[in-house]
C-alpha cells in the first residue's frame, strides 16, 4: 500500500496541530516499539519468582485474563487514535473526547505512571546484568546499573526517531528469538513437571481460599499486558497513523501476550520443586532453572538478550512519557511549556522531554533504594497507575458515547462499539480494585495500603495544580470538540 505522507500532513492540520515530527516509522516498527515495550521478558522475568511464590503454578492464567481484558481496551484505543493519531495518546485523546480538565488529570496519572514502569524496568534489568558481570546484585549495585541503564537509553533516545525505530526492531528479534530459544530449550530438554500442574495451586492454597493468592500474583499478568499503547504515543512519526497504528496495537497483544506465555510455561515446567518456592526455601526459582539448564555460561549468554530486552523495554518507555510530556507542553498545559515542546533541529525528538524522562525515573530508583521490596512496590503502582489511565479513557469514551459521539476514523468498531467500551470498562474497574485492595494486614498500616496512599496523592497533586496553576486558562488548543466533528459530518 502506498503511504501518501501529504494526507497524514492534512490531517494533523485539520486537528489544530503543526507536524514537526519525523514521520518515518513504519507500521512493523510501531508494532516492535510497542511490543518492547510490552516485552515478555521483561514482564516474565521481573515478576516470575515472586507470582509463583504468591499464587503457585495457576498464576500463570493471569496472562489471558489480563490479555483478553486489555485486547478490549486496545480496540477502544483502536476507534481513538484512528480519529486523533496525535503524539501523547490518551492525553489527546481524553482532552478531544471531553475537556482540558479530563485531559490534564488523565495526561498527569499517565505520566507518573510511566516514570515508576521506567524506574521498575531498569530496577528490574539489575539482577540480569549481575549474572552477565558475575558479580552479587547487591542493592547499591542495583541502583548504579538502573542509573546507568536510564542514561544509556536516554543518550540513544536523543539520536531520533529512525534510531529509536531501529533499536526497537533489533530488540523485538533478540526478545522474541531469545523467548523461542529459551521456551523452546527448556520444554524439550528440561521439563520435569506434567502440565497438570498449571491447575494445581500447591501449597500457595494452603489453610484457605486459593481466590487470594491467585489475585495477588495477578500482578504478573497485569504487569505484563500493556505497552500497546506506546504504538499511539508516537502516533505523529507513524506513516498512514490511522489504519496502521491500530493494527500495530493488536499485533502487540496477540504476539506479546503469546511470547509471555510461552516462556512462562517452560520455566514453571522446568522448575524441580515449586512447593519450596512457595515456602521461600527457594527464593530464586528463574535463575535456579537457568543455570541448571544452560549452565554459568549458557545463562550469562541468555543474560545478554535479557539485558538488550530491559534497554529496548526503557527505550519504547522514554519515548511514550517524552511524547506525553511534549504534547502537554504543546498545548501549554504544564510549566515549562516553551521548553518541552522544543524539538531538536537536527534529530527532531523533544530534547527536554526526554531529559525529564530520564530524571524523574533516577529520582525513583533512588527514592526505592531506601524501601523494603522496592521492586515489586515500584511495580504496582506503575501498574495500577496506568490501568487508572487507561480506565478514565475508557470512561471518556463510554461519556461521549451517550453524549452521542461515534467514531470517525479509518477503525471503528460500528455496532460493537458500545460493547465493547462497557465490556473494558467492567474490567478496567475489577483490575484496579483487584491491585489496590490490601493485602498486608501484619505490615505498617502505610505499608498495607500503600497502592491506594501512591494513587490519591498522585490524583491530589493533579486536582491541586489545576486549581493553582489553571493550565487549562493557557491553553488555547481544540477540547471537548469529538461531537462537533461528527456534527460537521
């Protein structure tokens, strides 16, 4: 199909904006920016321990039901970016489907969330890069390693869209062969549990219900089903935006959440004593297994694909929250505004975006250095950050829906459309009770709910700005105008 760059131009015109981006990416290196930053081995890796500590072999259902709730909220991003295929994504789109107001608050959880995910991923990249070095992943070591790892792909960010398009393929073929390989192996060679197991909860079960300790290691599945929406945030350097992005953000799904399966699958087969592992007799089942099955230079080979995984993981993230954050300076709807929608002449990226991008996420590898379990409470609330973001625009969608809104892009979902959005909105609202519900009564009261402490001040740090510094008084940019564009119609 040929791409007519021209129509693409018109379009973000006739939204109210000025293209400035390199429009290069093509629909295959959307889907690989999207898939990296979704990656299965990441999400597999940084979260298998602890799931089948918590929820024992089952946890690995979590995959499939995260995947097909997100796969409705892909579909109804699908109908959005074919209408507005505008850099920052679900900040445009709630701002055009509702208000300023709407769009700020949905803009500000986005992007707190994406800096805990960046400062998770890099947190979580330590251990890899420690077997690779030989060295003990002790916590200062971690904290230097995601410190360096936030610079590196900061300073690769900056070279541009077409190297951030590059990066992002090379590391969807070293992620996807690299799960393959390490699935594949492990599966023929080094199974020694019957599949039987995957409804078998073990001792995770023991004394009760078996329901909470499977919610609770739900986060494996959760953590690991978004990233599609990357494929939108860049959505101005994307060739034909309107039918490719969409198409881009499902394939991100179907493959990514195929890949996080399959290589799940393999390690829990391939584990020899899960019961110990639930116990914490065992606390490092992936590395056990890898090491058994590869040996210390096999697995400090497989810990080089890992480690690219974790840079081309950072990289798509950097690129999603620098894009936000640049959309929001476009519209002058932050401090700063001159500033951060300033893009390099020559690379045509947001210079000082980017630099945020990579500072903020330093502050929080820092700032967790200090907490107990750091890791896995970054991860929550990145997670339960952006399944809220993701959840206020499937309620601006749902709102504008009975405001009489239809979409007008190139993808819609026609008559499916509102059952689809009530179908993501039932399941947007049970993910974000299931991650905030708390679940450490023996721990300090501010430890037990810390998820819900994480998540109000963010919301009231948001409410506060807007009343003080009125953002939305500056901004002169379209709002609240999806039914007046069906209305011209």
């Amino acid at each position: 199909m040929t791409v007519n760059l021209k129509e693409d131009t018109e379009r973000l015109v006739a939204l109210g904006v000025e293209p400035k981006f390199d429009r290069s990416m093509s629909m295959l290196e959307n889907f690989a920016l999207g898939f990296t930053y979704l990656s299965p081995v990441v999400g597999a890796y940084t979260l298998f321990d602890s799931s089948l500590a918590t929820g024992g072999p089952p946890m690995i259902w979590t995959y499939l039901i995260a995947g097909v709730g997100q796969l409705l909220v892909a579909l109804i991003f699908g109908e959005l970016v074919s209408q507005y295929p505008l850099a920052g994504g679900l900040y445009p789109w709630a701002r055009r489907l509702i208000g300023r107001r709407w769009g700020w608050m949905v803009g500000w959880v986005y992007a707190w969330a994406l800096f805990a995910t960046i400062a998770a991923v890099a947190t979580g990249a330590a251990p890899f890069l420690s077997i690779l070095l030989g060295t003990d992943d002790g916590p200062g070591l971690a904290v230097l390693i995601a410190l360096a790892l936030l610079l590196a792909a900061t300073v690769c960010n900056l070279a541009g869209t077409r190297f951030l398009a590059r990066v992002a393929m090379f590391g969807f073929i070293c992620e996807l062969v690299g799960a393959l390989f390490v699935g594949g192996y492990l599966l023929l060679f080094q199974r020694v549990q019957s599949p039987e197991i995957l409804f078998d909860p073990m001792t995770a079960a023991a004394g009760g219900s078996y329901l909470p300790a499977f919610l609770a290691a739900s986060l494996l599945g959760l953590f690991s089903c978004y990233g599609f929406e990357a494929c939108a945030d860049v959505a101005e350097e994307v060739k034909d935006p309107e039918r490719t992005i969409p198409r881009a953000m499902r394939m991100t799904i179907y493959v990514g959440i195929g890949a996080s399966v399959f290589a799940c699958l393999a390690l829990l087969l391939a584990v020899p004593d899960i019961p110990a592992v639930i116990s914490g007799e065992s606390p490092r089942p992936l590395t056990d297994v890898l090491v058994a099955a590869f040996g210390t230079s096999g697995t400090r080979a497989i810990a080089v694909v890992i480690v690219i995984s974790f840079m081309s993981c950072v990289l798509s993230l950097q690129a999603a929250v620098s894009r936000l954050i640049f959309a929001f300076a476009r519209d002058r709807m932050i401090f700063s505004a001159d500033l951060f929608a300033r893009l390099s002449p020559d690379t045509h990226v947001p210079v000082a975006a980017l630099a945020l991008a990579g500072a903020v996420p330093a502050a929080i590898v820092l700032l967790g250095a200090v907490m107990a379990d750091a890791l896995t409470t970054i991860v929550t609330f990145a997670v339960a950050g952006v399944y809220l973001a993701f959840h206020m625009v499937v309620i601006a969608a749902l709102v504008a829906r009975f405001r009489g809104w239809r979409p007008t892009g190139a993808f819609t979902l026609g008559g499916w459309g509102w059952l689809v959005n009530v179908a993501a909105f039932l399941y947007g609202f049970g993910a974000l009770v299931n991650m905030m519900w708390p679940r450490a009564p023996d721990s300090p009261w501010y430890i037990d709910h810390a998820m819900i402490l994480g998540v109000t001040a963010v919301l009231a740090s948001g409410v506060l700005y807007l009343f003080i510094g009125r953002p939305e008084k500056r901004s002169e940019a379209l709002h609240g105008d999806a039914l007046a564009e069906v209305n011209r119609l």
